[in-house]
C-alpha cells in the first residue's frame, strides 16, 4: 500500500470519503451493572469510535448503583477515551448488582471501580442523566443523535417530559424530533421484555406510546441476543487483569464459557444498521404497550417510524454473528485493525482495508474518530473535556496500518470532578493552552 501522510489522509477524510452518518454520534442509556451484556455493548461501542464509526457523545445510567458510573469510566478509559460524559440519577445505592439476577450476573462494578484505572471514583460525582440528553442533544447537528436504550426507560422518560431549560429552549419532545436520528431499543416490539418491565413499567408504557411517530424507533428483541451467544474467548484470549471487558465477563459468566448477548446485539444495529446481520419484520405501524410494559404491535392504520429486527433470513445467522461480535471484542488498542471487521456499510468509502478513519485533530475539540491501526496512540476528543487532542506528527500509512502521532492531553479528574460533566468550553480553554504551550 502506498504510503500516505497523515495530512493527506485526513484532507480526504475531510474532503467527504467518509459518509456523512459516520462517525454515528451516540447516547448510550444503559442499566449498567444489572446485566454482563452492558460492558459488552459498552465495549463495542468505544471500539466503533477507534474505528471511526461511532462517537460517544454521552453515557447515561439507569442504575441507582453508586459504582456504576466508575465501572462505565473504567471501561472508557480502557479504550483511550476516559473523559466521556457519564451521569446517573441521585440518590444511590450501596448495592452492586440486582440482587434477583445475581447468579450468574455477579457483582463486576466492583472490580472495574477498584482495580482498573478510572476517575470518577463514585456516582455522585456525576452530573443528572436529563442534564447529559439535554445538553448533548442540544449541542448536536439536526437529527444526528442515535440514542442507543439498553436499560430500563427512567432516563428517557424523564426526557421526554422535561420543559425547556437552560440547554435549550425546547421541551424533551421537541429536541428528540429535532436531533434524534434513532432511538434503538433492546426490547421486542411485542411481548415482555426486562429493560422494559424492570424498574417502572408506566415509564416504559409512556416512552412506547409517546415516542414521536416521526423519529425513527427500532426494537432488537431479547430472542436475538438470547441466542447469540459468545464470550468465552474474551476470557481465554484476553488478560483479564487488563481488559475490563474480558474481566466483567469471566467474573459475571465464567471462564471458558459462552452466553446470552443481549445488549451488544443491539449495540450492533445502532452502530452499522442492518448490515448483513438484520432485517425489518415489522415497519410503519405503532407499539403501545401495557401498564406492565408488555408491548404489542399495532399494524393498522399508522405511519410511524417504528421497525422491529429480526434476524434477516439471508443472513449470517447466529453463530457467525456471535463470532463477528467476539472477534470485535477480541480487539485492543494497540492491535492491528482487521480490514474484515471493519466493514460498515454507512461509511464503507471511509475504511479504506487495515485503515481506521484518521481525522486528524486539526480543530482540536472537534476531533471524534481519531484511531491508529498501529495504536501508537489513539486519541479522540469527543465532545468533552477529553477534547483536547492535537495531531503533532506525520503518519505513514504502510503496509495496511496507518501510524498517527497523536498526543492527548489527559484533562485532569480534578477539573472532570469539578465541571460535573464534560465541557466544550473547559476544553478549549484546555486545548488553546496546549496549543500555545
Ligand atoms: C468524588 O468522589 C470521591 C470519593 O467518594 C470524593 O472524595 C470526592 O470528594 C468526590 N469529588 C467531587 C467533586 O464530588
Ligand atoms: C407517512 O409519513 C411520512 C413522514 O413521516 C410522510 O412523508 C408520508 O407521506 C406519510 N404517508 C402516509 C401514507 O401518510
Ligand atoms: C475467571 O473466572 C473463574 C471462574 O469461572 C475464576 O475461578 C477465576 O478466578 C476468574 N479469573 C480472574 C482473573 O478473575
Ligand atoms: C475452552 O473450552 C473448550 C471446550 O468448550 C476447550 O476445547 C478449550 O480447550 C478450552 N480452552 C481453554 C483455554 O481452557
Ligand atoms: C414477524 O412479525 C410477524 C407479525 O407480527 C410475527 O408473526 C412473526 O413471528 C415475526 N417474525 C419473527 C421472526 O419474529
Ligand atoms: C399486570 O400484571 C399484574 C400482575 O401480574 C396483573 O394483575 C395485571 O392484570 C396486569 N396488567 C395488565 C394491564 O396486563
Ligand atoms: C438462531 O438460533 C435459534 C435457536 O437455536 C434458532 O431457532 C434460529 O433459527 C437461529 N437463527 C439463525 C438466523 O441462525
């Protein structure tokens, strides 16, 4: 492959080889530290932004577990990207994990607080989940945003019937159908599902009824993930005092073993669409569901947006996707990018083989995507006080790895503590001084 350098590289970027929906910018509203398949979804999400094709805008607890913001953090700063915002609602709990679930979904917020680098420490040292929806929301491009639900809907809810605030001036309703371009759902769009039924069905009767008919809404259902299963190479493959994602598995799972994934099959959808994995079965009609949040599909009459996936029927199938979903997780920064994982028919033009998209961090706070195939370093400025990244040398593309000199100025956690959430102003106050230094 011939060489190229890494302005080069970056002016095609800039110049439009990457398709305007990538990188996807995400919220991430999870019930972390309930099930094992959030870490693993987490975890596919933070590898799409190295690859480009995802960016974190936000991740939102639905949990009252006062570890759960740390152990998020830990998993983000595991994938160089340690400043994204978290928030989870007040008041919390001493409690680790769901006590109804606690076999075989053991306590791992523990482990990923105490043992793995992060800087958050407790929950309480986060901002509220609304005021994350509602600033990143605010902030975003026009329907740009695809909030990616799996947890329980208390955040959401809480979303849409928030009145106009100091972010802006629309209420909940109105910034979803303003910015939101999909709102993923780990449930089924007909029957009983746990993220739906868990913590308070009436939110969840709420949000499905209400979701406005013309923002897109998909439902990945519990029979996907139930029987895509994998794992059990993350825990033989990985060193687990190293990999927070490998670590919550084998602690939650076991070592050797496989199991449901739940969360990352919809991670999946929310990241790459349909791909060669899903199909719509259902389109255009309306879910509602009940005052126990068993939802139903309603086929007659209605427009909406709303789609439910199921497994195409030419597809790859279950196993083939578990090992495509494992092979993903298998990867580390640092690692060379396999060209056959980083298909990602929304922004194929962008991955040219063994490259990660490498925008270059010209405009400092801007900079989302930035990866290196070779993991010399790999930044990401995000839309936080992590933004403060600059490109400060040449890369070589050879060989099908690309090399980016990239330094990141880690924000201190005093200032992330302090700020409560990330801060584009913060950041660029941060990134000028870097640059005049
Ligand atoms: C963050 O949490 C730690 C540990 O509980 C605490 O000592 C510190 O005061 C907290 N910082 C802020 C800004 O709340
Ligand atoms: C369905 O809704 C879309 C916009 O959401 C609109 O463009 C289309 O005309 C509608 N179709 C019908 C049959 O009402
Ligand atoms: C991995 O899980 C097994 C139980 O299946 C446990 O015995 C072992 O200690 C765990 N390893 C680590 C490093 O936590
Ligand atoms: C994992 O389990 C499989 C059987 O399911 C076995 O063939 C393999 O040797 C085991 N690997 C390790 C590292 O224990
Ligand atoms: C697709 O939807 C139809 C109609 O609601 C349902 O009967 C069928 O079971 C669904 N197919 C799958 C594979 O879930
Ligand atoms: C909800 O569940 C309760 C307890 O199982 C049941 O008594 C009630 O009829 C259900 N309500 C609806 C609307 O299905
Ligand atoms: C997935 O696995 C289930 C359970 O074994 C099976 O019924 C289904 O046909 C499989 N679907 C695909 C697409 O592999």
């Amino acid at each position: 492959m011939a060489r190229l350098s890494f302005l080069a590289l970056a002016a095609s970027v800039l110049a439009g080889t990457v398709a305007a929906s990538c990188p996807k910018p995400l919220i991430i509203d999870s019930d972390f530290g309930s099930f094992d398949d959030d870490p693993l979804a987490l975890g596919l999400a933070n590898i799409f932004q190295l690859w480009g094709e995802a960016e974190i805008l936000a991740v939102v607890i639905s949990t009252d577990y006062k570890l759960a913001a740390p152990a998020v953090d830990a998993i983000d700063t595991f994938y160089k990207h340690p400043d994204i915002p978290i928030a989870i609602n007040k008041p919390l709990s001493d409690a680790t994990q769901t006590a109804e679930y606690a076999t075989p979904y053991g306590d791992y917020i523990t482990g990923l607080t105490y043992d793995f680098p992060e800087d958050v420490r407790t929950g309480y040292n986060t901002t509220t989940p609304l005021a994350l929806y509602r600033k990143y929301l605010s902030e975003a491009a026009d329907k740009s945003v695809t909030i990616v639900l799996i947890g329980n809907t208390i955040n959401l809810y809480a979303l849409m019937e928030s009145p106009a605030d100091s972010y802006s001036p629309l209420s909940g309703i109105e910034l979803i159908r303003a910015k939101v371009a999909e709102l993923a759902v780990q449930a089924a769009a007909n029957g009983k599902s746990y993220n739906l039924y868990s913590e308070k069905p009436l939110d969840a009767e709420f949000v499905v009824d209400n979701w406005p008919a013309d923002v897109p809404l998909t439902y990945i259902g519990s029979n996907i993930g139930g029987n895509v299963r994998f794992g059990a190479r993350l825990t033989t493959e990985l060193d687990l005092s190293v990999n927070p994602v490998a670590y919550t598995f084998n602690h939650s799972v076991g070592y050797n073993l496989s199991y449901k994934t739940w969360d990352a099959t919809a991670m999946y959808y929310a990241v790459r669409g349909l791909d060669d994995v899903y199909a719509f079965n259902f389109t255009k009609g309306h879910d509602v569901a009940d005052a126990n949040a068993t939802t139903s599909w309603l086929n007659n009459g209605y427009n909406s947006s709303e789609n439910g996936v199921v497994f195409a029927a030419n597809g790859i199938g279950n196993a083939t996707f578990a090992a495509r979903l494992e092979e993903i997780l298998l990867w580390q920064p640092g690692d060379a990018i396999p060209a056959s994982l980083t298909k990602n028919t929304q922004c194929s033009t962008s991955m040219p083989s063994g490259v990660a998209s490498s925008v270059a961090a010209s405009t400092v706070v801007a900079s989302s995507g930035v990866a290196s195939a070779s993991g010399v370093a790999v930044a990401t400025g995000v839309t936080s006080v992590a933004g403060a990244a600059t490109a400060t040398g040449a890369a070589t593309a050879t060989g099908g790895a690309s090399t980016a000199t990239v330094s990141v100025v880690p924000v201190s956690s005093a200032v992330k503590a302090t700020t409560l959430f990330g801060s584009k102003i913060v950041a660029a106050l941060v990134a000028a001084f870097v640059l005049f230094n």
